[in-house]
C-alpha cells in the first residue's frame, strides 16, 4: 500500500506537463557556460572559467544535500527510520560516482586534442551538476514524514 505522500509525489510527477524543449536544461544552454565563452576565446582562459562555474555549483549541491539531510534527520526523529538517510548519502556518493565515469568516457573519446578533451569534461560536470541541483530542489520541497 503507498502512504499519501508517495501517492501524491507519483501524482504530481504525472500530473505535471511535459517539458518542452525550451524549457529543458540544455547541455550548451547554461547561462555561466555561455558567459565563459563569450568571455574567454581562448581555451585556457575558458578552461579556468568553468573551473570556477563548476566550483560554484558543486558549493550549491552541497547546500541542496545538506538541506534534504536535515528533512530526512528531522524524519528519523518522527519516524525512528534511518533507511532514507543512508540510501541519501549512498545515492549522492553514486551520482558523483556516474558523473566523474560519464564525463570521463567524454573526455577519452576527445583525446588527443587534450584542451578540448578536459572542457568537454568540464561541461560534462557543470550540465550534470545543474541536472541535479535541479532535482534536489524539487526533492527539497517534499515533506519526508
């Protein structure tokens, strides 16, 4: 039997209209991918530019994680489960885990023009990233108890 809350995230996921292209997170539409190369023309320059978007947004996963932690402390504390939180943990550790496999094979496939190779692999990290910063948000806005 599905407890509401489940119910009602299965619902909404459902529910919500499909996503149009435009609306979709665009591997090249990042607005800070696009500002590096406007910016920068050459390929050290706009390497050194994603070092720092990438940063940025590695700082905002790491707040959107800590938030959805504490949701799921504050559910232990209600429900006595600690199920949730050790599957949260793993499953970060996970996804950094597929994003570092799925950007490198991006990474090989380039070489051996090595400058282009390693900002591939940065976009790689900064479009995942942005994917799941996006999640979490979403997930953020779910009560866990």
């Amino acid at each position: 039997m599905f407890k509401k809350n489940y119910l009602f995230l299965f619902c909404l996921i459902s529910l919500s209209p499909s996503v149009t292209a435009e609306e979709s997170i665009g591997r090249f539409n990042i607005k800070e991918v696009k500002e590096c190369k406007n910016k920068f023309g050459n390929t050290i320059a706009y390497s050194t530019c994603l070092d720092s978007v990438l940063s940025d947004k590695a700082r905002k996963v790491k707040t959107w994680e800590k938030s959805i932690n504490l949701k799921l402390q504050e559910a232990v504390s209600i429900n006595g489960r600690r199920d949730a939180v050790v599957l949260f943990k793993k499953s970060s550790q996970s996804f950094k885990k597929f994003t570092e496999d799925n950007c490198k094979w991006q990474y090989l496939s380039l070489l051996p023009d090595i400058n282009v190779a390693a900002n591939m692999s940065k976009e790689c990290h900064v479009f995942m990233t942005v994917q799941r910063i996006h999640e979490l948000q979403q997930l953020n806005d779910f009560e866990f108890y």
